[in-house]
C-alpha cells in the first residue's frame, strides 16, 4: 500500500461501543476493497488522532479483529489486513448479542 492515507469511514451507531463501530467500519473498508490483504493499517496513535477518539478505542478494536482473522500484528512493523481473511460469504461480523456479553455471577 505504501505511504498512501488509509480513510477508514467510521460508522457511527450510538447504541454499540465506538470500539465495536469502528472494528465494523475497517470490516466494510475490506469488504469493499479499499483495504486489501497485506495492507497495512495506520498506528493507534495516528488513526486515534485522525479520528479525535482515544488510543485505547483504537487498540480495542484493532485487538478484536486480530482475534477474528480480519488483522495480523507483526512485532516492530505494524497491524496488516491479514492475507488469509475469513470467508466473506459466510462470516461478516458481528458485534455479541447481550447474553454473550453479561457479567459473570458466583
């Protein structure tokens, strides 16, 4: 991709978490081309400041789609589309539902 700007359109749904908005947005970015395998995505820092949102959203998100197969990170060199992507068919993302997502009780 070289030194060109990644604009990631973030998609702004006041009822899911900003991290969940925004691993969504960089989701469609790959869905649509506009981020291809073995691109390489801007730092937390640079993409927080692009943004005006706080590192740690950034970092949250970037976390969740490493966990999914979207993202790679390669120590000292960066966060990459990954080259091997889930297969868009049949897995988009999606954020948990509720009751995956409730506190555990004792």
């Amino acid at each position: 991709m070289g030194r060109s700007a990644v604009v990631i359109d973030l998609i702004e749904d006041p009822s899911k978490a900003l991290f969940i908005n925004l691993a969504g947005s960089i989701i469609r970015e790959i869905e649509r081309g506009r981020l291809k395998p073995g691109d390489r995505l801007p730092g937390t820092r640079a993409l927080a400041q692009s943004l005006g949102v706080h590192r740690n959203t950034i970092d949250a998100a970037y976390q969740e789609l490493i966990l999914q197969g979207w993202l790679v990170a390669e120590a000292s060199r960066g966060t990459f589309v990954a080259r091997d992507l889930p297969d868009l068919g049949v897995r988009t993302w999606r954020p948990p539902r509720k009751s995956q997502t409730s506190p555990l009780t004792r």
